[in-house]
C-alpha cells in the first residue's frame, strides 16, 4: 500500500506549507492510475484561543524567556566561531554548551525552570533557519534570498514556544490542555481535533491573546462530487473579484472602514509618554484594533474561498506582483484587499479535497509561477 503525505498548516484553520504547483490540466477522472491502493495523509494545524491564569502567564513569560535566551546564546556562539575562523558549531554540540553545561553555570541555573523541550525546539528553529539562509545563498533554495538569523528581542510582539510529543503534553478529558512545568489551560474548542496531536505551539500575539496551535497527522477527507462547472477570477480593488459567469464580489475593505478608530488609538498613542504604563496599554489597544481586522478579513477571505471551491471544478486564477503593486500609491488598498492570502487558500483547499488526485478535482494554477492566467479564461483558452 503506497502511502502519501502532504502538509497545510493555518493561523485559523489551515495554511499550505507544501510547495505544490496545480496546474489547469484535465486529468480524467478514471486515470490509469489505481486509486484504491494509495491512502493520502495530510498535516494540519488546528489553532484555539487559552486562557491562562495570572500564574500560568508568569510561567510561559518565563518559558518565552528562557526559549529566547537559548536561541540567541545558539546565534552568538556561531557568530563568534565565524568571526574566529573556528569550524561551524554542529547542532549537537550547541545544544550541549547552550543548554546542558550552561544550566549547571551559576549565570543559566534558571534554564532548568522550564521543559528541556521548549529550551530543544528553540536551537531546532535556529538550526532551521540556518540550513534555510544556506540553501538561499547557494542557489538551493528558489526565491529572493534570505537573510541570515537574527537575535530575538523580548519587545517582540509576537512570542511562542513548541511543545512536542517528548513533554508529554495531554489534553484531559475535561477539555484542559496540560502543559509540564505550566499547568493545566482552559481551552476554548471549537472542533474536535481528528487525531491525537504531535505538537503543540503556544503563542502570545500583540493583542496579548494567547493560542495553542496543535498539529496533527490524519486521513484525507472524502473528496466532493465532480462538477462541469469552471471559473476565472480576475482580483481587484473595486471589485474584490470578477468571476468568468459575470459574478462580482464587493471588495469589503475592512481596513478602510476601521481607519477613524484606528487613526484615533494611535493619536491617543502618541500622546503616551514613553516607558509609561498608560503607554503600554495605549499600545496593547492599537494592536487589538489590527487584530480584529485582520480576523474579519481572513474569516471573510475563507468563506468565499470555500463556496467558490465547492462550486467548481477547475478555477483559474490571476497572477499579480502583490510585492510590486506594494510600492505604488494604491499600497494600502493592495493590502487591505489580501489577494495573496485569498489565492493561497484556494491553492491549499483545492489540493486537499484532491486526494483522488490525479483524478479529477479542483485545480488551481500556481499564480506565483503562471503569468497569463488571467487572460487564459478571457481568450477562451480554458
């Protein structure tokens, strides 16, 4: 039995990792192929809101201290053996100086506070990110390139630490994720995840919510019932999108319409004498006003990328420099729309109700690599 896996992750709900190109090609539906031997499996990510209490939040302040300590430790050591001319630091050696040595030193005896996992996943990401900054500067990877890693800030707005498997993790059955050496979280689940969890992310934004992201490994859904129906969008900022049938999507300009609320919090911002607390909270206001559009947006973005997948059978979609279009005087209309974002979640959602794949379900063409997508379906070509 042959067994294939494909990944998507999401901020909410899911989000493609996997560097898939779908191309617009009819593939008939009883391929030479035979289906019933292949299981598909896919990764995602599941992503909840927690509460913890004011004790837990001091003790993942704590754990998101010692994660970033040990990763800057894990750069400033490779800097200074590149700066020396010494060999590159291998990854088991720097965790055995950056973590096991250092917590017997009187100066990093605190690291033991917290799970040796948290402290492991910190030097993974490092590592990641090296081998990601090496594959960039040698042609490996495609793309623009990739800067070096760089040293963590505790003013960073956005904070995580990873628990996997190791930590023993558990979700109790009365809905509490348990964390070692945090406690016991409150939870609010608005699925039931499909499969026991392989790891678990807990991040603080700058809104100063908290979220666990869980990622689990799980069986394909069952692909949707075929349909004659196409489509060509050509995306906009009159009209979000212009659909082949002659169907129009209103753009709804979130960030537009909030910009009186959000220009006032930042006056009152401004206002704030640095360093203060009335600062901080000033601050901690700005961030929950941009967070509450950035939710509508990507709530709205996914319900009219799940009707137009479940309605279609092939969708056809234009390619647009969004990064260029970013320069312009129309930038900010450019990014309040998020056609990048949009387009991703058709890339993802067609790929994964596809697990007959290579039969015939959605496909979507790669609007980083096709440049005549739009004017495919306008000529008549699709």
């Amino acid at each position: 039995m042959n067994t294939v896996c494909r990944n998507f992750v999401t901020k909410t709900k899911w989000t493609c990792i996997a560097k898939t190109q779908c191309l617009p090609v009819r593939i008939p539906s009883r391929s030479a192929i035979d289906q019933r031997d292949i299981v598909w499996f896919v990764q995602l990510r599941y992503q909840f809101r927690v509460y913890p209490t004011p004790g837990q939040q001091i003790a993942l302040a704590k754990a998101f201290g010692c994660a970033r300590v040990v990763f800057n430790d894990g750069l400033r050591l490779r800097h200074t053996a590149h700066e020396q001319g010494l060999p590159y630091v291998s990854d088991a050696e720097l965790s055995k100086r950056v973590i096991t040595r250092a917590k017997a030193t009187p100066e990093r005896a605190w690291l033991g506070e917290v799970s040796a996992v948290v402290l492991q996943q910190a030097l993974a990401d490092l590592n990641a990110a090296y081998r990601t900054f090496f594959a960039s500067i040698t042609g490996r990877r495609k793309g623009a390139k990739v800067a070096p890693p760089r040293f963590r800030s505790r003013k960073d707005n956005r904070q995580a630490i990873r628990f996997t498997r190791n930590s023993r993790f558990t979700v109790l059955d009365n809905g509490r994720l348990r964390l070692p050496k945090i406690g016991d979280f409150t939870v609010r689940w608005s699925r039931m995840l499909p499969s026991d969890p392989s790891s678990v992310t807990v991040i603080r934004d700058a809104a100063g919510r908290y979220f666990a992201s869980f990622v689990v490994r799980t069986s394909d859904d069952e692909p949707l019932p075929p349909t004659d129906a196409e489509v060509g969008i050509d995306l906009g900022l009159t009209h979000f999108a212009v659909m082949s049938d002659g169907t129009k999507v209103a753009a709804p300009r979130f960030l537009r319409r909030a910009a009186r609320k959000l220009k006032r919090l930042q006056q009152a911002l401004s206002r704030k004498q640095r360093g203060s607390n009335r600062r901080g909270k000033a601050v901690v206001k700005v961030a929950r006003a941009h967070a509450r559009v950035a939710d509508t947006r990507r709530d709205w973005q996914h319900k009219l990328s799940t009707t137009i997948i479940r309605e279609n059978q092939a969708v056809y979609v234009e390619d647009l420099c969004v990064v260029g279009l970013g320069r312009t005087r129309l930038a900010r209309s450019v990014h309040d729309a998020g056609w990048s974002s949009f387009v991703g979640m058709l890339e993802y959602k067609a790929a994964r109700v596809r697990h007959e794949a290579l039969s015939n379900r959605t496909e979507v063409r790669d609007h980083r690599r096709v440049a005549v997508a739009a004017a495919a379906w306008k000529l008549g070509a699709v």
